[in-house]
C-alpha cells in the first residue's frame, strides 16, 4: 500500500518547503503580517516535528528538511538538508518580504534537489513538497515542473504536493469551522483561475495521511486534494500541520 | 507476596529464564536501535511478582508521542503488579473490569502530579524546550497488559488497553483462540486523562488446556509468529535481527510456562558477600553455575535490584542516591533454580540524591541488566531469619567528602610553600 512507509532515524522524510516571501507577504492578515503568520505557523510545524520525534529528551532524525524562499530568485534558507536534530539547534529562520513572484523557479529547485536525493532514498516515506504562496506566480508557469515532480519518487509512493494559497478569495464559501471542513471536493468550489491551476498542482492526501490528521481534530475526505485555501490563522496552522503528517514509527 | 522485580529501562535485557514456583518464566528487554546508540530509556517496562500460588506480571508499552511514555510505562506496570499481586480472584469479567476501571482512575493524579513535577531543562534550544512542554501538558501515556495467574483457582485474569498482545498456547504448541479480545492502539493510560479512548478489555479464563502464555510488545510486529516456540539463543537471535531493522522499536516479552521446572538438580549455592572495606561495595566468591547474580537493595525510600553477569568481577559498586543501603545477593541461572538471599550486608551510600525524578526509582548501575524490587519490608522467605552483617561503614570516613577534604588540605599546603618560597627567595636572593 502506498505513502505506509514509516519515517524513522534511518528512513526519514524529506520535506521541501517552497515559501513565497514576495513583497506582497509583508500585507496585514488579521493583526499581523502575512510572513509573520507563515513564520510562527513554520514555528508551530517543526515543534510538532520535534515532538513527534522525540523520546525523552532525544531527538531522533526523523525529517530532513529543506526551505527555498522565492521571490523574484531563489534563496536556500538551510543551505541544503538539514535533519529535525540540526533544525532544533539552529532554530527557526526569519524572512523578509520582497521582490516578485517567481514560482517556476522555486519548483525547478525543488526538482534539482529532488533528483540529487530521489536514488538514495528509495526506501524512504515518500517525499513531500509544501508549497506556500499568497498571489499569482509571475514569468513561466510552474505547472509543468509540478507535473514532472509528481512522476517521481520512492517505493512508497510519488512525490506529495501540497499547496498553501494565502488568499480570502480561493473559495467560494468561506469555511465556517476548521476541524468539520472536509476539504476542496470539486473544482466548482472554486473562485478563481490560479486556483484551479494549484487544485492540479496538488496531490491527492493519501489514507495515512488523513488519519494524521484526524488525530489532530482535523475530518478530510478521503482522497481531498492537499490545497488549503488559508485565509486565517487556524487555515494556515491546518496547513502546516498536514506538511508534518507523515507516518512515524 | 513476593516482591515486585522490574526490568530496568536503561539497559537490555537478553532472553533469560527463572522459576518461580511451578513456573518457568521467561523475559527479554531490549531497546530500540535509537534508543540503544543515544544511551536512552527504553520506553517499554516489565513487572513482574510471584510466588507457588499466583504470578502476577504486566508489560506497559510507553507512548513515545506523549511526554516521558517511559515514565508512565513504569508508573503505571508497578501499580498494577502490586494491585495484581494483592488481588482476589475477580468472581466475573465485569466485576474485574470495573475494579480495574476504579483503580485506573485513582492512580491518575499521582501520576499527574509526577509528570507536572518532571523538570524540563533550560539549557535545551528553545524548539525542544517548547515541544517538551507541549507534550508535558498533554501528560504521560502508556499501553499495558497485565495478569495474575491463581495456580489455586487454576485460571487467569489479564487485562490491558492498546496493541501489546497475550497469546495462549496448548501442550502441544497451538495457539488458543481469544475470539472476545481487541487490540486498539488508541487506547492507552494516560497521566492526565485516566483509560483513554475506551473501556479496559478483560480476560477471565480458566487455565485448563493452557500450557504457556506470552505477552509481548507490539515491537516484535510481523516476527511475532516466531514467539510460537523458541529458545533463549533463538529469542536473542531474533532480537537482533529485529534491531537491525529501519523499523526498531522497543522489544519486551514475558513467557509462562505452566507446570514447568528447573532442572532436577539443587538449587544453586548462596552466595557470602562481603563489604569491601572502605569503599561501598560488595564482593564475593563465585557460584559454581550461576549465570548471573541479582543484588537486591532496600533502603528507607526506595528498593531496587542490580543484576551482575557471572561473567564479570562477583563485585557490587553501589552507586545510588545517599542513604544507608541493605543488600543482599542471590545466585541465579537459565536452568537450575535459584539460590537463596544471601546474608545481609549494609552499605552506605555518600552521593548526593538525583534531582531528576526519572531517576527517582533508578538505581545509576554499570551493569548490563538490574532489576527493581518493591515493598522492602517482605523479605523473600529464605532470607527471613538469616543474621545481619551490619557493616562498620558508618565509623568510616565518607567516601564523597574525603576528596574535597583531601583536595582543601593540598590546597592550603601548596599555597603556604608558594609562600616560603617566595620569602626564601627575597632573603637569599636579595
């Protein structure tokens, strides 16, 4: 059965994280803006991270993460992989918001690394890439290299995207509770293009995935696209949370 | 009753077989790869206490997710022997369930209190710092299986919640069916909550037609059929293998043989420890056939036993928190049974107490296997009566002060010849 494989200290996960810091994160969302919430919900992920990983005071190497920032370029935020035990000692990196929005590349050094790693960890959880963005990509369009992404993997399972769009104007209805939304269930919910454009860069949530998330409260359907249209808080945590939803021994 | 031994959780224990009574018992520790390379505690925990009438035992599984799962293993694997242990056998399966369901919520906010005590340290990075306290809040969690047999009543209790698994087997090796019983992995013990996720499942049975039965953690997984027969050297074997796997998880297991016995041959000798003058420690002449020795330790707070491979020095270094210690030794093997308690022999202790209440209930050992003893007030019957060879340790000098005394007076010395030296030199020199 696919996406079943367990992430240890000898398999772990590896999870890309793509985040857009274009001038427009620096907008307000609620009380704060929208690169803080993203910061403090990256906060609240690796923490679980840790939690998850962690036997008494020991950190077992269970992710391995990587964080590319876009904008106009490319900025590797960890300097290649890191392990979870690295990413506890260095802490959680800060952005700033600039520039434009340069999706393409972002993906393209998502798939570089993905083919450096893709031949060494084969027995591995398969690997996810979470996406995060708040606008329209400028310059070439991305969907092509997420398709190509999504034809890669492991013996688990392909490449999982996710797609985080920081947006009030992704869905037609807004979402009334969190912990009862089931998901993104057709394209018809949708309010915009670059919506639909990010429902088919998003991989399906497999089934062990979402019993992840329902410990955490959370009741997707089964077989729901991993796009989270995050217009609050709670979204964006929800979001987050999915990235660090793989299995652990 | 006997006392309670435990198998410690920061060592591993090989495949080893002792008798108790008409019982052979057989157990094995073992930790998780991470665990093992980190120098960790293992987050599984076995119990176990009997005597010819009853045996009674759990195996607790710690929830790793949760916070210190070792703690509320251990907690919750020592109430339940001692109740297990003191327990009338229950008349019918809801009875017994709501017994256990009373006691499961009244040990809750001890445990608790004992998990909100745990100290989270502050040289930590902040990112662990905080996921410890996430977890802290959402308390400790373990699974269980426990059980008493009543050799009287011919018939068994056990009782558990989550995946560790009790199997019942015949004299010709088949496994029994338990048509009734549920594993669920969700449910579990937990410091903050009590029984989670579900009501405790229960098991009455007589023991007719049961010739074995084994308990064991969900890290044997898919190599769990292997546990339908085995020897020592096999149960070790397969440890390995399962430790060598991506997938290491803790390992423990505890076999029953019913109607079982050691090797027609007499027990083995008593060992004769003696202090070991000047220092704490015990040291004795070897047993003929003893495979390992069990040093058993009482003081006024707490009880506890340390095994020593008979393949080392027959030597015991006490190293536990400061209190004055009774110890005695029993000679134990695979296959023969075991000695009786030796002579007591009191020991002292000068370390200061550990300020880590994990700690609390562990002695700090360098042996490969120790074991842990309750209620220090029941002696093992063939040490009743034996005479007390109290030791004059407390006439001696403290073992801890005399090297800062030691390094106090060297200090001075050296600093009033700095002083001669440099007056010798301003009246000779100048």
């Amino acid at each position: 059965m696919p996406y079943t494989a367990v992430a240890t200290s000898t398999t772990p996960v590896l999870i890309i994280y793509l985040l857009d810091i274009s001038g427009s994160m620096g907008q307000m969302l609620g009380d704060k803006r929208r690169i803080e919430i993203v910061s403090d919900a990256l906060q609240e992920i690796a923490t679980e991270m840790v939690a998850r990983s962690t036997k008494g005071e020991l950190v077992a190497p269970r992710y391995r993460l990587a964080i590319y920032a876009y904008e106009s370029q490319v900025h590797d935020v960890l300097g290649g992989i890191r392990t979870i035990d690295q990413f506890v000692r260095d802490g959680i990196p800060e952005f700033s918001p600039r520039g434009g929005t340069n999706t393409a590349a972002a993906f393209l050094a998502a798939e570089n690394l993905l083919a450096q790693e893709l031949p060494y960890i084969q027995a591995h959880p398969a690997p996810l890439i979470c996406h995060m963005t708040d606008g329209e990509y400028q310059g070439d369009d991305p969907t092509p290299i997420v398709q190509r992404i999504m034809q890669m993997g492991t013996q688990d399972g392909n490449v999982l995207v996710e797609n985080i769009f920081i947006s009030d104007k992704i869905l037609k209805q807004p979402i009334e509770d969190v912990y009862s939304w089931q998901g993104v269930l057709s394209e018809a919910d949708l309010a915009n293009d670059y919506a639909r454009t990010l429902l088919r860069m998003s991989s399906p949530i497999p089934e062990s995935y979402r019993l992840e998330m329902q410990e955490f409260g959370y009741n997707l359907q089964a077989g729901a696209p991993m796009l989270f249209p995050a217009q609050t808080r709670e979204l964006i945590r929800m979001a987050f949370t999915m990235s660090g939803a793989t299995p652990v021994a | 009753m006997p006392h309670i031994v435990t198998l410690n959780q920061e060592t591993d224990t090989p495949a080893r077989r002792e008798y108790i009574g008409s019982v052979a018992l057989t157990y094995l520790y073992d930790r998780s790869r991470d665990s093992q390379q980190a120098g960790g505690r293992g987050q599984d925990f076995i119990a176990f206490c009997g005597n010819e009438r009853r045996l009674a035992f759990a195996i607790c599984d710690g929830v790793s997710q949760s916070f210190h799962g070792d703690l509320a293993a251990r907690f919750l694997g020592e109430k339940l022997v001692g109740w297990l242990a003191e327990l009338p056998f229950p008349d019918d399966a809801e009875t017994f369930r709501a017994a256990l369901s009373a006691q499961l919520a009244a040990w809750q906010p001890e445990a608790e209190a004992l998990i909100a005590a745990q100290p989270i340290r502050p040289d930590l990075p902040p990112l662990l710092r905080d996921a410890l306290m996430r977890k802290r809040e959402n308390g400790s969690e373990s699974m269980f299986l426990a059980a008493l047999i009543d050799h009287t009543a011919g018939a068994l209790a056990a009782c558990w919640m989550g995946d560790l698994r009790l199997r019942l087997f015949d004299d010709k090796g088949e496994e029994l069916p338990l048509p009734e019983a549920r594993w669920e992995t969700r449910q579990r013990w937990s410091s903050r909550f009590g029984a989670k996720n579900g009501a405790p499942q229960v098991l009455l049975m007589a023991l007719h037609g049961v010739a074995r039965l084994t308990a064991h953690s969900d890290g044997f997984g898919s190599r769990s059929d292997m546990l339908k027969r085995f020897t020592l050297e096999s149960l070790d074997a397969l440890a390995d293998e399962l430790l060598s796997l991506p997938t290491s998880d803790d390992l423990s297991l505890l076999d029953v043989v019913l109607n079982s016995a050691p090797e027609p041959r007499a027990p083995l000798e008593t060992p004769l420890p003696q202090h070991v003058q000047g220092e704490p420690a015990l040291r004795w002449q070897p047993v003929a056939g003893a495979e390992w020795y069990r040093v058993w330790l009482e003081s006024e707070r707490r009880s506890f036993t340390v095994d020593v491979l008979a393949s080392e020095s027959p030597t015991f270094l006490l190293k536990a928190p400061e209190g004055v210690y009774t110890c005695r030794v029993q000679a134990l093997s695979n296959h023969r049974a075991p000695s009786a308690l030796s002579a007591a022999v009191q020991l002292e202790s000068a370390l200061l107490p550990e300020p880590d209440i994990a700690r609390r209930a562990e002695p700090m050992h360098t042996k490969p296997a120790a074991l842990e003893m309750l209620a220090p007030a029941q002696a093992s019957a063939s040490a009743v009566g034996q005479p007390r060879a109290v030791s004059q340790l407390k006439k001696e000098t403290p073992a801890a002060a005399e090297p800062f005394a030691w390094r106090l007076v060297t200090a001075i010395a050296a600093a009033i010849s700095a002083g001669l030296a440099i007056v010798w030199y301003f009246v000779h020199m100048r």
